[in-house]
C-alpha cells in the first residue's frame, strides 16, 4: 500500500509525501498524482523519507520522474543506491 499527501510548503513548491510500498498498482498511482502538477508545470518534490520499498518498475517511474525535473528527497541510503543503478547505464562487461 502507498499514501501519498501533499505538504504545504508555503513557497509555491508541490512536495507529495509518500508512504509505504511503491510496487504493483501503487506505481500507476504515484504516476497519476505526479502527473496532475507537472501538467501544470508546478514544480514538484517527492519526499521518500517513509517508503519501504520499491520494485523495479516504481524505481523506473522515479528514475523517469527524475529526470523531468521531479525533485527526489529524503531517499533512504538503501533506495538513493538503488535508484543510482537504475539510472545509470550497465557497463560491458557487468554481470
């Protein structure tokens, strides 16, 4: 299960709190609360102090919301490491 709440900055900035698992249909669900402030081109932070874990394809959707400008905070140093292999290329030779 995921939880995801909006914090009150005060500076105009969206932070989306999330809570719990990101993996299976949770993944979707970041997807599409992400996705109604970078329509309106609000910037946007996700704090993942409370995230337990994330399967591949939640690391894949916060690798891609990475590199749209979406601030990634709070990362435990377990899933900071694991998003850094996600969003690095594989090297020959790396098995």
């Amino acid at each position: 299960m995921l939880k995801i709440s909006q914090i009150d900055s005060g500076n105009h900035v969206i932070i989306l709190r999330l809570e719990g698992r990101i993996a299976g249909p949770w993944v979707t669900e970041m997807r599409k609360a992400c996705e109604r402030f970078l329509d309106d081109r609000k910037p946007l932070k996700l704090d993942l102090m409370e995230v337990s874990y994330a399967d591949q394809t939640g690391l894949s959707a916060l690798s891609s919301l990475g590199s749209r400008g979406v601030e990634l905070t709070e990362c435990s140093p377990f899933l900071a490491e694991q998003l850094k292999a996600v969003s690095e290329p594989e090297k020959p030779g790396d098995e």
